[in-house]
C-alpha cells in the first residue's frame, strides 16, 4: 500500500469578515507535498480571499496558516504567487522581471536563464513585457513565480484571459514544472475543466459566508487525455453541486 505524502500546509480560516460582511467562516484547507489543489465555487465565495491569506498578503482575519509545522505570518519565499494578470513592469526586460527578487539587475541570476529555458522564453529574455503576447507574459509571470523555489505555488485564475489553445498549452506546461520542482499548487479557476485537469483534488466553496462544501478527488494519473469519460463523469459530479449552490442561494434570498 502506497502512503500518501506528507501534509505540507494547513490554512485554517476561523472568521475573515469585510465591514460587517463575513467572507470565510470555518474553512480548514490542507495540501499535500506534490499536490495539486483547485477552488471552484460561485462569484464571491471568497476563493482569492482565502488565496490572499494563504500567501500572507492578507493578515486580518482569525485563524492560521502553517508550512511545514512553521506558522506564516506574512509573506514568505516559500510561497510563490502568480496572479490573474502578469504584472510585469513595463520598464524592465523578461529577464529582470523574473529575477526581480534578487534586486537591480536580477536577470543575471543564472536561475532566470533556467527558468526562461522551461517556459520556453529564452529568446525573449532581453524584450520589454510590450513585445509579449498574452501567453508569452503569463509564462514569464510563472517563471518570476518559481525564481525563489517555492515549495507552493499559488494560483488565482492564471489562465483566464488568454484564448483556449494558449490556454491549454499553459496547463500543461504549469504541470510539466511542477512536477519538475516538486511544489505544490492551489488554483483558483471558475473552468470546471480546467480543475479537474490540473487538480488532484477539487475543493468547492459555497457563499454568505465562504465556507467549504465538497470535495471531489480526481484520482486520474497524469499526462490526462482531456476526451475520459471518467474526466466527462466528474464534471457531471461539479456541476450538479454548483446547481445545488444556486438553489441553496435563491432559497436564503
């Protein structure tokens, strides 16, 4: 019998409030090392927030996030984060934006040329980000992500505005590197596809408050043809629970 790996990180979120309005309440979240986590739920159930807390961005709120045994109270190296949007600065080249960390001149860190080499940016290592298009600048936003070697990469909507083609070929190249580093990932997506691709596990958040709801374990091995029915069969499974979300939602109302 195979064991599982190891809990790497546990969030647990007792309360995390905006005004008088309760975003989390009692969500307990664990991630295995090597282990692929996606948040699926509705609009405003507080999947980027619980992101936020995670990378410790987010600091007020009840509860605690721990890596490893060791609490995080606050941002940490060992967590690498890749937004929605690249967010590249403009001024700097490919190379200087994924070696920002290491300060001025960052992308003569012999890491930045290895990084660029995976996500298949090495000839555009000395653009400015405006030579990019949409999916050369996410790639460059991963490789900038990695270039602390985290030991979890966090995810919100990485993918989304880019065109279906793009956007597969990042999933698959987002699952290439993290087997290659070994990490971790959370992922926030609202593609239902899209988690049970990547994930391993898909977490699904209801709203008022945000609080966990189901989980589905995917348990497919990797690379996945994306035409399974068994893939086909899960996301009957995540779709029929976001039915029972908005009819849970229209009775409170």
């Amino acid at each position: 019998m195979t064991l599982a790996p190891p809990v790497l990180l546990e969030a647990r979120v007792v309360r995390k409030s905006y005004a008088q309005r309760t975003v989390l309440a009692d969500v307990a979240l664990t991630v295995r090392r090597g282990e692929i986590v996606c948040l699926v739920g509705p609009s405003g159930c507080g999947k980027s927030t619980l992101l936020r807390i995670v990378a410790g961005i987010d600091r007020d709120y009840r509860g605690a996030v721990t890596l490893d045994g060791t609490p995080l109270d606050g941002p940490s190296p060992r967590v690498g984060v890749i937004f929605q949007e690249p967010r590249l600065l403009p001024w700097l080249s490919v190379a200087d934006n994924v070696g920002f960390a290491a300060g001025r001149r960052g992308g003569r860190d012999p890491r930045v040329a290895r990084l660029l080499n995976e996500v298949q940016l090495t000839d555009a290592a000395d653009a400015l980000p405006s030579a990019l298009s949409g999916g050369m600048a996410q790639r460059a936003a991963i490789a900038r992500g990695l270039f602390g070697e985290p030991e979890v990469l966090l995810l919100d909507e990485p993918f989304s505005a880019v065109d279906a083609m793009t956007r597969m070929h990042l999933q698959g190249l987002l699952l290439d590197i993290v087997a290659r580093h070994g990490a971790s990932a959370i992922v926030v997506t609202h593609d239902l596809d899209e988690a049970l691709y990547l994930g391993d596990r898909v977490l699904m958040l209801a709203a008022d408050p945000g609080r966990l709801d189901g989980e589905l374990t995917v348990g497919l091995p990797r690379p996945r043809d994306r035409r399974d029915p068994e893939l086909a069969r899960l996301r009957a499974r995540l779709f029929d629970a976001f039915q029972r979300f908005q009819e849970n939602a229209a009775v409170s109302r």
